[in-house]
C-alpha cells in the first residue's frame, strides 16, 4: 500500500479543531484524542502497527516514514550520502 493511500485511510481518524478567534488550527488523535502536530505519523506509530517503511541499506522495517529517516540519519549517513550523489550522476 502506498504513502499516499495508507494517509487516505488515517484522515478520517484525525480531528481538526479551528479556534473560534482565528490562529492556526489543531490537530488531535480521533483515537486517543492526543494533540498532535503530526496526526498521520502519531497515528501509524502508536495505533496502526504496520511496518510498512522499509530502510534501503539494511532492509529493517519503520512504522512511519519519520522513524525512516531518523534511523537513516543515524545509522546510514555516509551511505545515504553517496547514494544522493549516485542518483544525481545517473540522472534519476
């Protein structure tokens, strides 16, 4: 399932709350009603259970693209680096 259609099936568990004298609008779980400024990620890490990002340099398995990129930053820095460069020398 792709990014785009696992946040299709989130949205109807987000709340959006826009306060009555302006500002910007809030966001809460519609599970846990938690406030959140990351509804989609909060609710894959905590409620969904899937592992459905996949790390390209060690094949571990995240619950959200956030958690992907925190454990690439971490752990496949130099890697991810000349992966970049690689991609911009073939041209993709």
């Amino acid at each position: 399932m792709s990014r785009e259609e696992r946040r299709r099936r989130i949205k109807h568990l987000i709340i959006f709350e826009k306060p009555e004298e302006g500002g910007p609008i809030r966001t809460f779980c519609g599970i846990c009603k938690v406030p959140t400024s990351q509804p989609y990620d909060h609710i894959e890490n905590k409620h969904l259970q899937i592992e459905a990002y996949e790390c390209q340099f060690c094949a571990k398995r995240f619950k959200s693209n956030s958690s992907l990129y925190k454990h690439i930053s971490r752990n496949h820095n130099e890697e991810s680096k000349i992966a970049k460069i690689m991609d911009l020398v073939s041209g993709d």
